[in-house]
C-alpha cells in the first residue's frame, strides 16, 4: 500500500493523451494536492482490495485479515511523502489545488539527485546483502531486516535536505547583496545542480532583464568565472499579448516563474510569427540554448492561434 500510493500521484503523466499543453496545465495537479491525496489513497485501496477479493479473502499467517482503515492512512502518509520530495526540487508542487493554483518549491536538490538515489539504493540493497554474509557465516540476524539500513538512509536524506537548505540560503542571501549592471535585483534565485550542493545557478531580475550566473556557495561567490549571461526583456507588441492569450500562454505562464518571450516573424512560404516561452530558471549557465521545458506558439497573420508545442520540436496541438 505504501509503495503504490508513493508512486501513485505520478498517474497524471496519462494527461499526456490530450495533449503536450492538457498534459502539461495537469501535470503536478490535483493528484499533488492536499485533496487529491486522500482520494488517491482510497484508488489504491479499492485496487488491493480487488486483489484480496480475487486471491479468495487470503489471512496472513497469524490468521489476521487486512486493515483497510490503517491501510488508508497509511497510503495518505505515502502520498503526502510524494508531494514533499516533488517540493524539494525546483520543479514545484501546487498542495492547495484547486482552492489555488499557486505553485511552491523548495528549489534544493535537482530534479534527480544522485545522492538521494544512492542513499535509498543503499537502504534497500544492502540489508539483503548483509542477509546472505550473515547465512555464510551463521550468525543469526536481530530485529527485522533492513531497519537499521532504512533509518540511516533516511537519516542521510535529512541530512543532505539540512546541508543543501544551509547553502541555499547562502546563495540567496549572495545573490541579494549585489547589484547587476548597476541596477538592483527586484527578486533573486538560487537553483540545484546534481552532486554538488556548493553550486547553483543563479537567478537575478531587475527592471530592464535578467541576469543568469553560477553561485559558489562555499564562498560565498557570485559569477566567480565572470560569465554571467543576461537576458533583456522584450517589449510587450500584440504578437506576444495574442501568444501569452492562447491556452498554452496562460498555463506555461502560470507555472514559468522568470518567464521570457522570443519572437521570430515566419519565412514565406510559410506566414506569421512564432512565439516561445522560456523559463530562466531552467536557462542555466553552461546549458543556454538547449531549451529546457521550453514552449512555443505559431500564430497566423491575423494573430490567431495555429499551433501550440512544447520543446525544440514542432508537436501541434492541433
């Protein structure tokens, strides 16, 4: 119960089938949120109970049928843990859906963390490991299996969460000290690179455009390499205002937190204009150009919508 209500929440990738925008606008929604949850849970349940059902009303061995009630909650404290990790990363989560479509993030780890990874591989391998050293060697084992590995991974979860919240916020506060280009930063962030907790990508808007930089937390150093990029804001025409309009504007500008646009007028034969949407939280320094989690929005002369797509590829929706 535990571990498919954990993975559960992620069913929402079959918002796909209506498309990359439907997908995308329901992605980390209501199976993310606080209400969702408890509904999520009660899913899994009715599908273990389907089985349970099937396999003739099975009892464990001491004779003891299952415990729905228990069952149920503990499948809401595995969903709850799947909305806490989704928040630690720079991805986001929306708890409050739908009383709020705001989104929140803890902007710590990246969005696949090896360390994590390693710790909870280590939690889960070594114990079986350690099972088989015991049986060569016939010594008998004490308590169940894999506590004393659990606890110390999840220890070592904690611990790295601890660490990389400590810098986080180091980076920030260097990040808040300085100005760009002699102008003062409106907001300020600081987002994960995988392995190193002492490296971030910098995130600093000012009235006129964005500024993108490594910070070095050990420091504390901002744009130590003196290569920070910046990005002008474009003017608003009605072109963007047509694209920013359009069902895939308002949900990637919805979740975009340093949204900048880029238009490009249409070759003949083909006519009108192309609008893409980038997020500069994903524009990191040494990656400029790959066009994560970009979108774009090709409209006619008469500035109505004729396509909507996500990434470098032209995938209609419709």
């Amino acid at each position: 119960m535990l571990t498919l209500t954990a993975e559960a929440p992620d069913l929402d990738v079959f918002g796909r089938f209506g498309g990359p925008a439907f997908g995308f606008a329901h992605h980390r929604g209501f199976t993310h949120s606080f209400l969702g949850i408890p509904l999520v849970s009660l899913l899994v349940l009715g599908f273990l109970y389907l089985i349970w059902r099937w396999r003739g009303r099975e009892v464990n061995k001491f004779g003891l049928k299952p415990r729905w009630g228990l069952l149920f909650w503990y499948g809401c404290l595995a969903g709850l843990s799947h909305i806490l990790l989704d928040f630690t990363n720079n991805y986001g989560v929306r708890p409050l859906w739908p009383f709020s479509e705001r989104w929140y993030s803890w902007d710590i780890v990246f969005i696949v963390e090896p360390i994590i990874l390693i710790l909870l591989t280590g939690g889960l391998v070594l114990p079986s490991l350690f099972s088989l050293i015991n049986e060569e060697i016939g010594a008998k084992q004490r308590g169940p299996k894999g506590r004393l590995a659990a606890t110390l991974a999840l220890i070592g979860v904690l611990g790295l969460w601890v660490l990389r919240d400590f810098e986080h916020r180091k980076a920030l506060a260097a990040l808040k000290s300085r100005t760009y280009r002699s102008a003062d930063a409106i907001r300020v962030s600081a987002y994960p690179y995988w392995f190193n907790p002492f490296r971030w990508s910098g995130v600093a808007e000012t009235q006129a455009f964005y500024a993108v930089m490594i910070v070095d937390s050990l420091g504390p150093d901002v744009d130590p390499d003196d290569r920070m990029m910046i990005r002008y804001k474009p003017e608003e025409t009605a072109v963007t205002l047509a694209a920013k309009k359009s069902y895939l504007g308002r949900v990637y500008l919805d979740w975009a937190q340093y949204p900048i646009t880029e238009t490009q007028q249409l070759q003949p034969p083909q006519q009108g204009y192309m609008v893409r949407f980038y997020d500069m939280r994903y524009q990191y320094p040494e990656r400029i150009g790959r066009n994560t989690l970009s979108a774009g929005v090709e409209l006619d002369p008469e500035l109505r919508v004729v396509a909507e797509f996500f990434g470098v590829r032209r995938r209609p929706v419709r």
